[in-house]
C-alpha cells in the first residue's frame, strides 16, 4: 500500500554535482533461472494461511481500537492504539497480495477483505487493483509512467520528512474522497474524470493518471466505490449528530494516521530509488529494491506479509507472500556469494534510512 504525495520527481538534489550516471546493469542469468525455478515449485497460496493471518489480524486490530476509543486509562489506551496501528497496518497489507492472486486462489478472500477491512479503513482494493501491477511491468519500472516510483535518492534533502509525515494527512483525504467528491462527481462530470484520473489511486508518482475502468472491474469498482462512500457518510453523520463521541472518532482518526505513516515509512525503504527514470533490467530492479531478511525481528512488524522481501517479490510477483522465506533461504544457498541477489539484503530500517538521506545530500554514491 502507498499513499499520493506530490513532490516533483523532475528536481535532482544537485543538479550540476551529482554523481556521473552509472553504467547500466545487465540482468544476471543464474539468478533469473533460480528465480524462474522458485516460481514455478512456490506459486500456489495456501488459502488456510490467508484467512487465518488476515482473520487474526482484523479480530486483534478492531479489539485493540475498540479498548483505544472506550475511554480506559491514558496508558493501557496508548498501549491498545500502537497494538490496533500493527494489527491493522498487517490485515490492510493483503491490499498487496490482492493484487497478485487469481480470483480462484483463495475463494471469497477478496469480498471478505473489502466487507471487513477496505471498506471500513477507506481502502478499497480497486484503489490499488489495476495500479500495482504497472509497477511490475518491466518496461514500465522507475520511470514516469510507473505509478509508485519517484527517485526520492536524487531528491532534496527535506522531501524525505516530507514524504513520512504527509502520510499523517492520509485519513482526512479519505474521508473527503469518499463522503465528498465522489457523491458530487456523480452530477459534475469533470469532477469525475479529475477524480478517477487523479484520486482513485494508492500511489505516490503524482503524475500519474489512471484510465477509466473497463467491463467487470468497472462493476467492482463502482460496487466498492459507493460502499466506501456510504460508510464514510454514515460514519461522519454518526459524529455529527453526537451518536459517536468525537473523542472517540479522533482517535480512531489517530489510529489511522499511524497506520498510513507507519505504511509511508516502509515505503520509503522498500527501493533505493536512485532510477533517474530510464528502463531497467530485472537484474537493475532487483538491485534497487530492497529485502530486509532474518535474524532482524522488527522488519515483521513495519513489513508484514511478505513485504520483508520486496526485492525478491519482484523477481517472485506470482510467489504468494507465505512462501517468501523458504524461497529466500533456497536462494542464499544455491547462489554463488558474488551473486546480485546477496547485494538486495539489507540490515534493517535505519541503516536504510540513512542511506537515502546521504544520497540526498550527495555523499552515498
């Protein structure tokens, strides 16, 4: 899941002083077998493993809000908000696996997951439905026309605070998205267009523009849009008329900006983004995304289901996220150690943070 920003993704960090283009990376034969290999044994989703996770996941996020907004004591609600931020952030990002699974994968997951999480958190999977899956096309990866790359690396320093803490205004837009413009985009044509074009989309290229939806994801579509709309309505007259405390929206309003900048913030390590917008290898995507494996503990929190390994998934996009780990340790094994694929495993979330920031200021590369 990523969230809009618009930042410009023409406006180098140092423009005249940066580093000389680096040489392109041609793609790396034995690493694209053994991943080809991986994808045709790994490729089947355990459907017991997607509901009981994502199940969980829902049961322990929507328990914790609702011990965050009943009133209890300062301490245990602030434990109960950070407990509903990670469950929920982990039942939001099989947004992700949606994506990539086959209607028949995992029979009724995807109404199932719109009915209990998409719609109630204002996410619906047609926002990420028929966007993620350009940002897999190979021709399409890092450049302007891949919907979730910006070259953040070549960047100005300060779009990094930026790009984190805008994502704490993510909730409001939802509600303005969904409660207001897309009832008024019904009798304002242009509305529409801009809308569909410009706000139907999780992404953070904001130039960027969707093409009307087709045939049966058009029904979908329109299906989720209106819901979403409807809760949305629902729940903002709910507090306006005193139903629902407004104590208690804010902090369900709290608990969903966590959840966006929680997301926000494994955006920001999930690539290098050091593409200046040219077409690259698979070998080349690979080098610019990012793995963050075992031992380390605390990536299975702000990178749940399967997002740990973000540059393998985009080797493996067919690979379902439970199969991830046994795919990555197969790797490490039969590669050989001056293999690319050791150089996208990385440490953890600071040291990746503090890699792009250098790159900013132009001392990292």
């Amino acid at each position: 899941m990523n969230s809009t920003l618009a930042l410009d993704p023409h406006e180098p960090a140092h423009a005249g002083t940066g580093p000389a283009p680096r040489a392109p990376i041609s793609d790396d034969r034995a690493l694209l077998r053994a991943a080809a290999d991986l994808a045709r044994e790994l490729a089947t989703a355990k459907p017991a493993i997607y509901w009981a996770d994502s199940l969980s996941s829902m049961v322990i996020g929507y328990g914790a809000l609702a011990i965050a907004v009943s009133g209890v004591a300062t301490g245990w609600a602030v434990l109960a908000g950070v407990v509903a931020i990670l469950a929920l952030y982990r039942a939001g990002s099989f947004i992700h696996e949606l994506t990539h699974l086959k209607s028949t994968a995992v029979p009724g997951f995807r109404l199932v997951w719109n009915l209990l999480v998409g719609i109630p958190l204002m996410v619906p999977s047609f926002l990420y439905e028929g966007v993620h899956s350009l940002h897999h096309a190979r021709t399409r990866y890092g450049t302007s026309e891949d919907p979730e790359y910006l070259p953040l690396a070549l960047m100005k320093p300060w779009t990094l605070p930026l790009f984190v803490v805008v994502a704490a205004l993510a909730p409001i837009a939802l509600f303005v998205r969904f409660a207001l413009l897309a009832p008024l985009s019904l009798v304002i044509p242009p509305l529409r267009r801009w809308l569909v074009a410009r706000a139907s989309g999780l992404q953070i290229n904001p130039t960027f523009a969707r093409r009307p939806p087709e045939g049966a994801f058009r029904t979908m579509w329109i299906a989720l849009e209106t819901a979403t709309s409807l809760w949305a309505i629902g729940l903002l007259t709910l507090v306006a008329t005193g139903v629902i405390p407004l104590k208690g929206f804010l902090v369900f309003l709290a608990i969903l900006s966590g959840v966006t900048v929680l997301n926000q913030l494994r955006t920001l390590v999930a690539h290098l983004w050091e593409n200046e917008g040219e077409p690259m290898t698979v070998t080349a995507q690979y080098l610019d995304s990012v793995n963050v494996p075992p031992p380390g503990l605390l990536p299975a929190l702000w990178a749940p289901v399967g997002l740990r390994y973000h540059a393998l998934h985009h080797l493996l996009p067919s690979v379902p996220y439970h199969a991830l780990g046994e795919a990555h340790r197969r790797l490490i094994v039969v590669l050989a150690a001056d293999s690319p694929y050791h150089k996208g495993n990385h440490r953890g979330l600071l040291p990746l943070v503090g890699k792009i920031a250098r790159s900013t200021m132009g001392d990292a590369r």
